[in-house]
C-alpha cells in the first residue's frame, strides 16, 4: 500500500489575469479551486495513474472536509487525523503576468493530535511506501520528520521524501529510499550553484554517502537525473511541451516514479521515465497528470 503525509495540507485557489496590479480591484478570467499540498497531489497523481493510495496528515473545519471530499473523487483513501479548532489553509496561487503565491498559515495542532498520526503509521507494514513531503506549520516542531521516520525503521517500509533542506539533511541518517530535491535545492544543501550534469550527479553522490538510497533530481525544463543505489545513473531530458502549470510538477514526478517501480516489478529506468512524464504532463495541463497524458508523453522519451 501507498501512503503520503501531508503536515500541512491546503485548499488551492488558482486564479488567472492579463496583469495583477497592486492598490486596485483585479477581475479574474479563470478560477478553481483545488486541494493540495504536496502529499496531496502525489495522492491525486496515483489515483489519476490507477494507483490507489491513503493521505495522511491534518486536517481541520470546512477547508479539510473538501480536501477530503475531492480525494475521494481520485480514488484515494484518507485518514487524517482531525482537528478540533481552526480550518486548513487557503492558497492563493496568482498566474498573471508574473506568477505570485499567497499561503495560509495553518490550524494550530497539539502534542496529542501529533501523537495520534504517528499512532496511525504504526500499522504501516514492510513493502508499503510512506511519501511525506512539504512544508511543516510553525505549530509542529523542526524535527517533525525524523520523529516521523524514525519509529518506522526496520519494519521494511519504503520512505520517500520530498522536502526542502533542511528537514531533508536531517533524515539522509534514516537511509530513505527516494528522495527529491531539485537541481536548486541540491546546490542550496551544499552552498553551490550547479550549472553542468556532471557537478549535480557529484553532489547528488555526496548525498547517497550521508544515506540516501536513491536520488531523483527535477531540473525543470532541463529534465531529471536520477542516482539509484545500484550504482546506475541515468539522464532524461524533459518532453516538449507548452509549460501552463508549475505547481506540483515535482510531486507529480514522485508520483509517476512510485507507479512505475510498481509497474515495472521494481525496474528503477522504467520508473525514471515513468516519473519524467508524469512531472511534464502536469507542467502542461491545468490540471495535474492523467494516465492519457502520461503514457502520450512516455512514447517521446
């Protein structure tokens, strides 16, 4: 079984206009509204490639139940653990002349609702895939994810992990299976700027040494590099296509990645591809990927 963990999930509000202007009354031209987070997305992404999974995390009030409401229409499973107080964040995701993002803060969540989550992946067992990813709301403690990871060790379970720095480098220690930062992040981690393949997949290396097993690198429009614990590496330069839509690109990777190790029986090139195309064709929907678009741009690469 799949499962993904979301700290802080969100209620999406894409919008689109010719131009945002500050101090003025701006009138949209396209609107949704969507749930997301990135565990959330790579749920949605599973459901829309056949794959079903379970999204945890926490959710509160009117904002959390339409999170819900809209997994179940991609064919995910949920249980969050529920919160007493408060409402889910809003995200406010402008597409204009310049792209802009306003993010809600997030309810409150208690040493006991922290608790009850970690209670629930317990009954994780070898051979599932925890995917945790995404931000952590400042009412949850730095090292949210490695107490997350840590009880699970030795049980067999498949982690993935999809975070920004410093809440990545803390938990290399804990030997995830896949992790997947972006060739930015992946200079950032090491204070360098990354210009050639050959300078990523060195620093990509450095960070199998401090205990990752895999490492998928999303360049964007450059494509994907992906490190795998065998030793193999291997280089994919994205499909062509009309970018309409960057956000949870990467996630949408992370997904496709999970579906094709699975498809393939555990064949970590096919899953590569597989991830590649998934991450491009949610770049170029409005939506995130489904299994038409994905297998359409499979045949390219």
């Amino acid at each position: 079984m799949i499962y993904t963990v979301t700290f802080n999930p969100a209620i999406d509000y894409a919008i689109r206009l010719d131009k945002l202007t500050t101090g003025a009354i701006n009138r949209v031209s396209y609107e949704q509204v969507l749930g997301g987070g990135k565990g959330i997305n790579v749920s949605v992404v599973l459901g829309n490639l056949g794959h079903k999974s379970t999204a945890m995390g926490f959710l509160a009030g009117f904002t959390g139940d339409e999170i819900i409401r809209q997994l179940r229409t991609f064919n995910a499973a949920d249980d969050f653990v529920k919160l007493d107080e408060g409402f889910s964040r809003i995200n406010v995701k402008i597409k204009a002349d310049v792209e802009t993002e306003i993010n809600g803060q997030g309810p409150k969540i208690s040493e006991a609702k922290r608790d009850e989550l970690f209670a629930k992946l317990q009954n994780l067992k070898a051979g599932d895939t925890l995917v945790i990813s995404g931000s952590i709301p400042n009412t949850l403690p730095d090292d949210m994810y490695e107490r997350t990871i840590e009880p699970l060790q030795g049980k067999g379970i498949r982690i993935v992990v999809d975070a920004e720095k410093g809440l990545l480098l803390k938990v290399l220690k804990f030997n995830p299976w896949l992790i997947k930062p972006n060739n930015h992040e992946l200079g950032d981690m090491f204070g360098v700027k990354l210009t050639t393949d050959a300078e990523i997949i060195e620093y990509a290396k450095k960070l199998q040494e401090k205990g990752a097993q895999n490492v998928l690198i999303s360049m964007a429009g450059d494509g994907a590099i992906l490190l795998t614990a065998e030793g193999k590496s291997y280089k994919s330069l994205a499909p062509k296509g009309k970018l309409v839509n960057s956000v949870g690109a990467g996630d949408s990777m992370v997904a496709g990645f999970i579906a094709g190790f699975e498809e393939s029986g555990g064949d970590y090139e096919k899953a590569f591809k597989m991830g590649v195309a998934t991450g491009s064709a949610s770049a170029f929907s409005e939506n995130l990927a489904t299994r038409p678009e994905v297998e359409a741009l499979l045949k390219t690469i």
